[in-house]
C-alpha cells in the first residue's frame, strides 16, 4: 500500500482551522500526554513542529542527544521494528524539544579591560548553546553576586597593615594602566615626588601620613620639591643619587620644620621631635645652591631640660652605611675664568677632552654640612653620622660644627679635580703644579665644637695636581678633635694641615686615640703642617706617622710628640716619649718598671731597659 497519493489541485481552508489539526495543541501540558499506551507517539513524525497555543511556543519532536533535557520529564522509547515512511523508530528515544527559528548572531567577547567571557558553543539540532567561562574568586577575599542584569564583583578595601610601609622609586620602570606605579618593590613609583606626595599624604611634611616609614631608591631621581619630611628615612640602593634642583638654602635642613612646629612657653622648647634618617649606599647633590645637610639642635636659648624634644639629622645609621655629599659643580659659563693648565702649559681639557676650569669668583660661604646647638638629651646632636660619609668638594667647606658635637664612624674627604676655586690666576712658585686656594677653604671647621670620629680619611686622592685647600682641620675657640685616628694619603694640596691659630687652649685641640691601628699622614704637596699663635705645641700621636710638609709651622714652634710610649715618626724621624732619666737599672727598678721597660741611662748617656 502507497504512502501517499496525488491530489491534483491545490486545498483551500474556508475556515480558521489549520490544515494539520495535529500540529496544533492547546498548551504543552497537553503535548506532553502522548495518550492510552503512548499510541500518539506512533502519529507523530522525527521532525515534526507543534505549536502551543497557550505558551506560543513551539517543540519539535526529535531524538534525545546525550543527557539534554527536553519537555517530558520522562523520555519516550519506541519499541523494537517500528519503520515508517523510510524512517526508523526502533528502540529509539525521543522527546519535545524547544524549536527556534535560526537567527544570525555577533558575541561581545570581553568584559572590563579585555577579560574574555565567551568560551565556545554547542549545536543540537535546531539548538544552539553558548558557553561562558565561569567568574570565580581564587582566594576568597573578592565577593561575587549575580543579580538580574550584572554581576558585581566586589574587591575589599586594602588592610590595614601592623607594619610601616616603604615607598620605592625606579626610573627604569615603566607603568600601565593594569599595572600602575603604587610605590611597592614590584610596582614602583618612578621619580622622587610621586613618593614624597604618597609619604606625606594626607598629612604634612612635619606630621606626614607614614611618619616612620621609608623611600627607597632604587635610581637615581630629582626634585624641586625641598625633600625634607619630618621622621622620614631615605634609603639609597645601589648607589642612586638623589639631586635637588631648588633653591633652599640646603637640601635637608631641620630649619625647614622647625618653624612650623609650636613651641612651649616660657622656654621655647619643642612639642615634638624633629628626625630624619639618610641610610644605604648612594648620596645627595644639587643643581642650584649649596648647602646639603644642615641640623640645629633644639637647646637653642641655653635653657633646656632633659625632656626636651629634640632635633637631628643621621647621615648614616648602620656602620654598612656609605653616604655620598656632592657639592654642584654646574655653575654658569660666565663663573669661570679660564682653562687649567699643566705644568707645561697645556690646557687640560685639550689633554683630556672634557672642561677642565678655574675660576677667581667661586668662593661659596654655605658648608655642604652643618651642625650647631645640640639637645640636652645624651647623643641627640645636630647632626650625628654612621658608617661612611664621603664629601666631594669643589670650592666650600665640607664640615662646619658651631657650639655643638660631631660623631661619626668614618668622614672620607675627596675633591674635584676638573673644576677648581683659586685666588690666583698663576700657580704657586713652591709647587708649580697647584693653584692658590682661597683663605676660608676648609675641609673642616670646628668652632668651639668637639669631632668625635673613628677615623678621617682621605684616600689616595691622586692625580689631581691643581686644586686643593687652604687649611684640612681649623680648630677655633674651645674645639677639639679627639679619640680618633687619621689615615690620609693625600694628592690634592694642603696650606695647613691643622689651623689652630684661632684656638683658646692649643695644647688640648687635636688628639689622636688610634688604639691598635695607627695613624698615617702623608701629604704629597703639604706646605705647613701646623698654624699656631703658641711657642709649643704637645700632639698627642700613638702609634703615628707624619710625612714631611714644606714647614712645621707658619712659626716658630716648638713641638713635643707623645706618643704614650710607641713608637712613631714625624717628619721621617723616629719618635718615642714617656721615657724617664734614670741612673740605672736599679734606680729604675725602684722607681717602680717592670723587667724590659726602657729608659735614659744617664750613667751611660744612652736608652736602655731594666
């Protein structure tokens, strides 16, 4: 029998009943009951559309493919040998499933800043299905809510941390807008200001937000910004240089704070301390002015208390410290008078193909550091330095101490050699390779001030026979250097080693404590060794050895070497004191030395030991 037959014209519905009644249910609860013993789904075709009326939706009577769901709760199986109009049913399962027109389509694939939410998509049939890759927290601290038309994701606030933060500063960074400068190690700002805005934040430079923290270059930067900020630390890595291009009398300076803090009354005295730290290896210089580091005490009247709050600046807190203070060499054209010339008349700068110049102008009064006052509370001076600080000087004073003390581990003295401050356009006669320094070049002036320090150095500061300084040490007042030890080789010029001409008790003013590692004082272009108003002069030299100057003493002077029993040289001569006159052994045996001591046997008119 035929599946079908022909009709030869077209049917033509007068009514509004559909063609097929069968594909037109009334709601999809009806379309799911396929009828006594399932006998409706032996009518309907694989393919076949049906439309609910109720729902105006349509379902399509198919197979199920792999586990999807379709409108019956329960699939349908055919039974075995069920073929129809070429078609096999048998055994075969099938449901309603959603039919959909096809319909073009674009995705939007990303969200934010580029995160892609589009995975891929899955056709079934007349079915398509996109996936979506899933947003999830990894770490549990980021919220994620769905709501009807957005997820929001919510990022907690950062936490308060227990510990102080650090503010680091890299040049060679390069930010993003994913990866933006916050002043962390791995996210550095990249100039000295972002961090100094950020220290500071909603503070002031004298009571800044981060009040203890730290800003640690990693490069070098610059400022314009004065970078003076009440207890802060600056911490150089890698030797950076920070260089300040303003024009502030100096570059770190408590006098910039302490106008801005009150003051209690009667005595004046502070209501906080002021304190900043300079830490690491690397240093400081300027484009524009002088001075670098300036610290006053807060026993400013004479009438502090030993509660007062106090005011300083360390260069230098570890002994690892190593600290450069650079004074600026980038004067106007106009300052310079002319080309350095070497002994043979030949301008340096053809030699060497770089500016070498002096200039008769240059003659700067702003020490690169200057401590004065000092706070009645122990250790608590106007400037205090740690580890090593080395001072790179053109035509100033490196270290000026007014009514205070210095302390320090180790003070390292270097000069420019290409750039130099002169009063003269002619070298000296006596040293034919050097230039006259002016009379107020120091590299320390200590002024009714006492020096403190391990060790003054100046290492092998060689080749430079053009520049120098009038006096190394100028002692005036009641000021002294003490408990300390020199290790000086020295190629730059020095008029006076030790200028104690302006010195109110000279026998006491320079005293070396060398302990077991000596001193060394050689100065290859050295013309006196010591300026005093006094007849004699006692220096106290353990363990010592002073190469020659052109001249002791701008006069006449007696010198006497205590050298506490060791032995030591002055000027190429063997010298050793505490050696008393004694008869003989006996007479000093009863005076009180022990076996091997040494003394002056007058007897013999010679040394010898008991």
């Amino acid at each position: 029998m035929a599946d079908s037959s022909n009709i030869p014209l077209g049917l033509k519905i007068t009514t509004q009943i559909p063609l097929d009644v069968k594909q037109y249910i009334q709601n999809e609860a009806t379309l799911i009951n396929l009828g006594v013993a399932n006998n409706l789904a032996y009518t309907y075709v694989k393919g076949s559309v049906f439309y609910c009326i109720d729902e105006g939706t349509r379902y399509e009577w198919r197979e199920v493919v792999g586990v999807e769901q379709g409108l019956m709760p329960t699939n349908f199986t055919y039974s075995n040998n069920i073929v129809a109009f070429g078609i096999t049913y048998s055994n075969k399962v099938y449901n309603f499933f959603r039919y959909y027109d096809v319909n073009t389509y674009s995705i939007v694939d990303v969200v934010g800043t580029g995160a892609g939410v589009y995975k891929d998509s899955t056709d079934s049939g007349y079915n398509t299905q996109f996936n979506l890759r899933k947003i999830k927290s990894s770490n549990g601290t980021v919220t994620i809510t769905q709501n009807t038309d957005y997820i929001d994701i919510t990022v907690p606030a950062p936490p308060s941390f227990g510990y102080l933060k650090s503010f680091y500063v890299n040049s060679a960074y390069t930010p993003t807008i994913d990866s933006p400068s916050d002043g962390s190690i791995i996210r550095p700002y990249v100039n000295f200001d972002a961090a100094r805005t950020a220290f500071i934040g909603t503070g002031s430079i004298v009571n800044p937000q981060y009040a203890g923290a730290k800003i640690i270059l990693q490069t070098g930067s610059s400022t314009a910004l004065n970078p003076t900020i009440n207890n802060s630390t600056i911490e150089f890595q890698n030797d950076s240089i920070l260089v300040y291009t303003g024009t502030d009398l100096y570059m770190f300076d408590t006098e910039v704070l302490y106008p801005l803090i009150t003051k209690n009354v009667p005595r004046n005295d502070l209501t906080q301390n002021i304190e900043l730290f300079l830490t690491g290896k690397g240093g400081i210089t300027r484009t524009l002015g002088i001075g670098l580091v300036r610290g006053l005490g807060s026993n400013r009247n004479g009438l502090g208390q030993i509660s007062d709050k106090y005011s300083q600046i360390k260069v230098g807190i570890s002994d690892d410290d190593v600290i450069y203070l650079q004074e600026r060499n980038s004067y106007p054209s106009g300052i310079w008078d002319g080309d350095i010339t070497n002994s043979l008349g030949i301008t340096l700068e053809s030699y060497y193909n770089t500016p070498h110049k002096y200039s008769l102008q240059l003659a700067p009064t702003t020490p690169l550091l200057y401590s004065e006052y000092q706070s009645i509370e122990p250790f608590r001076w106007g400037v205090a330095t740690k580890g090593t600080v080395t001072f790179t000087t053109l035509a100033n004073v490196a270290v000026k101490a007014i009514n205070t003390k210095l302390v320090g581990n180790k003070l390292n003295f270097l000069v420019y050699g290409s750039y130099i401050s002169t009063v003269s356009a002619t070298k000296m006669i006596d040293f034919p390779s050097f230039y006259q320094p002016h009379s107020n070049r120091y590299m320390i002036e200590l002024d009714n001030s006492q020096l403190y320090c391990d060790e003054l150095q100046i290492q092998d500061q060689g080749g430079y026979g053009t520049t120098g300084v009038d006096s190394f040490l100028h002692i005036k007042n009641n000021g002294f250097f003490e408990q300390g030890r020199m290790n000086i080789f020295c190629n730059y010029y020095m008029n006076k080693f030790l200028n104690v001409s302006d010195i109110t008790n000279t026998n006491t003013s320079f005293s070396l404590d060398n302990g077991l590692l000596g001193s060394d004082l050689d100065v290859k272009a050295g013309r006196y060794f010591i300026d005093t108003p006094s007849p004699t002069y006692t220096l106290r030299m353990p363990k010592t050895a002073i190469s020659p100057f052109l001249n002791k003493s701008t006069t006449s002077v007696s010198i006497t070497p205590n050298t506490v029993g060791t032995l030591s040289s002055f000027f190429g001569n063997p010298v050793i004191s505490g050696i008393v006159n004694y008869v003989d052994d006996a007479a000093a045996t009863t005076a009180g030395l022990i076996t091997n001591s040494l003394y002056f046997n007058t007897t013999n008119n010679a040394i010898d030991k008991t």
